[in-house]
C-alpha cells in the first residue's frame, strides 16, 4: 500500500467518526477545533520547530484549496500536508 493510500485510508476513517459525531448531536466546530488541536499536536511533537513553523505556513498558504464539505472530492484533489 503506498503512503497516498495509507493517507486516504486514514483520512476516511476519521471522517467517519467526525461524521458519526455530527450524527449524534456533536457542533462542526467543535469537532473542527478538536481535529486541528490534535493535528497540530502530532505536528508539534514529531517534527523539529522549524519544520513545524513550514507544515503550519503551508497549511495557512493553501487554506483556499479546502472544499466547503458540501462538495465532492475526488482523491486525486486532496492536498495532504
């Protein structure tokens, strides 16, 4: 299994799960705030300060190439980090 697909795999995962909780009465904020929390987290801990102020940089710099959720997405239009 390439990384690309080991990433989509995971990424569909945690969808569903952040899906389940919106089923259940969880806010999309909420949700969000705490998916970023965790994120930048990982980042933090596994990458140097440097590389850590590159990957948040790069993140800000491509916040327009986000979907809405209301669209679909292809996988070949995903941007991972």
């Amino acid at each position: 299994m390439s990384d690309s697909d080991n990433i989509s795999e995971t990424l569909n995962s945690i969808y569903v799960d952040a899906t389940d909780l919106l089923k259940e009465g969880a806010e999309p904020l909420e949700i969000a705030a705490c998916l970023i929390k965790v994120g930048l987290t990982f980042y933090k801990t596994a990458l140097s300060p440097e590389e850590y102020d590159m990957i948040v940089d790069t993140i800000s710099e491509t916040r327009h190439m986000i979907t809405d959720g209301h669209k679909d997405e292809s996988p070949e239009s995903r941007v991972f980090h």
